[in-house]
C-alpha cells in the first residue's frame, strides 16, 4: 500500500479550536491532509498550516459539498490514487482510515462508505438517531440503495470515481449526491464499520436536531430536483 497516494480532504469553516489536533491525527497514519478553508473568520486557516496541512481557502463561504469538491480537485492534479474525506470536529478516528481502504482495494471497489451503525457511536443523542434512520429509510425508498448509514462524512473513493463524480450541491445534501451517483451508475461500493464520536463540540457545532432535520429537506429537495 503506497499511502503516498492517499490523500485526506477536511472541509473546514471555523473549526480553530479542533482543526489542528483532527490534521495531527490523520498526519500520524497518512502524508498528506487537504484542509479547505471554507471562509473562515477565525484561525482554522493558521492552526490547519501549523499542524502541517496544505491549505486551500476559499473567498467566500460555499458550504460543505464545495469545499469537498475544491479539496478533491486538488488531491487529483497532486495525483491522488485514493482521496479520503474526513469531518474537521475531530468525530471519526483516523486510526480507521487504513483499514478501510484496505478493505476497499481488496473489494475492488471504486468507494468505501463509511457506517456508524455497523459500527459504533458514542454519546449518539437520540433526536439525531432517529433523524439519521429517517435518512436511511428515505433513500431506500428513492435512491434504491440499501445503506446502513446515509449521511456520514468519512469515506474512500478511487480515482476513477473522482474523476467522474462532481459534488453540486454545496451545502450538506452533497451526501445524497454520492449515493445517487453510486445508484445511477451502478457503482460497486462497501460499508464499513466506523466509530463516530459525538462531543459537546461536535454536537453544539453541527450535530444539533434542527441541523439534522435540515439536512432531511435538504435531502428531499435534491430528490425532487434531480
């Protein structure tokens, strides 16, 4: 495994307090981390270079699925084989990201979707449990494809689904995105079994109910416009 190849993009928008210790983490296992700089008006872009990320920023805030796509883009002209995608608030462990593209070359795969139900999650609140398997049914029912977890941020893809895949939506629906990628195309993928931790951080700062209920119309919007 040439982990030389493996590039890790985090979308990043505000995130000064936790960015720096998510890129010494991901640095511990992997070479290079992508932090796209989401306009932030704090020192992400400072604590993301001190920890040794390169760092991209964007002039005006585009959301999520944007900043995924400028990392992505960057990761491929660096000449990324695999391109991991990572949330900044320090919830997934990066210890899991070798064992999973591990488990993704040896699938033959072209994508590894990460699960927190075929795995484990811890201080899940349950507002956001039932909202997530909300998400879940919902794609099954319009998507045809049957996940254990829609809406997880930590994933593997190959080149050659990067290559073909463009996030449209900025904002957090870029998920459903993937999977309607994934349906359409008849793309071979795995799920794999992750471990999410949810913090005080990670719940006041993008893991609340009302953000996960967004999400859900966020969801039904991209449905009813593809």
């Amino acid at each position: 495994m040439n982990i030389s190849t493996v590039w890790v993009v985090i979308a990043a928008y505000n995130e000064e307090c936790v960015i720096g210790e998510t890129v010494k983490n991901v640095l511990a296992h992997l070479d290079n981390v992508i932090v796209v700089d989401d306009c932030s008006v704090d020192d992400t872009k400072r604590n993301a270079l001190n920890a040794g990320a390169h760092v991209l920023r964007h002039p005006i805030n585009l959301g999520q699925g944007g900043a995924l796509q400028t990392g992505i883009e960057y990761a491929l002209k660096c000449g990324a084989e695999y391109i991991v995608t990572f949330d900044a608030d320090g919830q997934h462990s990066a210890a899991e990201i070798l064992p999973m593209l591990l488990a993704l070359q040896e699938s033959r795969s072209d994508i590894a979707l990460g699960s927190r139900f075929l795995g484990k999650t811890l201080n899940l609140p349950w507002q956001r449990r039932w909202v997530l398997k909300l998400a879940i049914i919902f794609t099954r029912l319009t998507g045809g494809i049957k996940l254990t977890d829609v809406h997880n941020g930590f994933r593997i893809m190959s080149r050659s689904f990067c290559m073909h895949f463009q996030f449209r939506q900025n904002r957090m629906a870029h998920a459903s995105e993937i999977l309607n990628h994934i349906s359409s195309h008849g793309i071979k993928y795995i799920e794999f079994p992750v471990t999410i931790t949810y913090t005080e951080y990670s719940i006041r700062k993008g893991q609340r109910s009302s953000n996960a209920l967004r999400v859900l119309m966020e969801l039904f919007m991209g449905h009813v416009s593809k």
